[in-house]
C-alpha cells in the first residue's frame, strides 16, 4: 500500500508504517496451537525432562492443550517456540523512496 508521505508533523490518518506495525502485532499474538507431530514431540520430550517443563510438554501432548502450558513453551526457542508458532517472522524491515 503506498502513501502520499510528508512530514512528520503532519501525519496522515492511514500512515503506512503504523498499519504495518499494527499487522505485525497481530501476526505476534495469533495463537498458538498443536498438530499431531507437535503432540508426538512433546509427549517424547516429556519422558526426558522433569518438573514443570515436563508437566507442560505432557500437557502439550493432549487435545486440547492448555494455553498456559502453551505459552510458557513458546517462551523458550530451544524446545518449542518454532512447533507452537509460524516461524515466517519479521526479520528485516526496509524501505525506499520512488
């Protein structure tokens, strides 16, 4: 989408930049979810862990999975962040002027 631009003291109600930011917070809140291979893994890595982390890998094995447990995965890329979430992620932003 393109945008005629000025100056910053002038905004422009549909402001390109802050639609994109916008965008990008939902894509970062969409919830996350399990599919059988995520399942499968968890309840694999359960068996090797104890306490919490393996109390939440158990529980991110059924159906449906408890959204706390969920989260508190996602927290750590090492386990599960990239199985409980889309890893398409916003890495680089640039512009240029035409």
């Amino acid at each position: 989408m393109r945008d005629g631009g000025g100056h910053s003291s002038l905004p422009t109600p549909q402001n390109p930049i802050e639609r994109l930011a916008r965008a990008l917070q939902r894509l970062a809140e969409h919830a996350l979810r399990t599919n059988s291979a995520t399942r499968a893994y968890c309840a694999a890595l359960a068996a090797l862990h104890e306490g919490t982390l393996a109390a939440d890998m158990r529980t991110a094995s059924s159906e449906p999975a408890d959204p706390a447990a969920l989260l508190r995965l996602a927290a750590s890329s090492a386990y599960n962040n990239a199985q409980l979430r889309s890893t398409c992620i916003p890495a680089l932003l640039g512009a240029c002027r035409t």
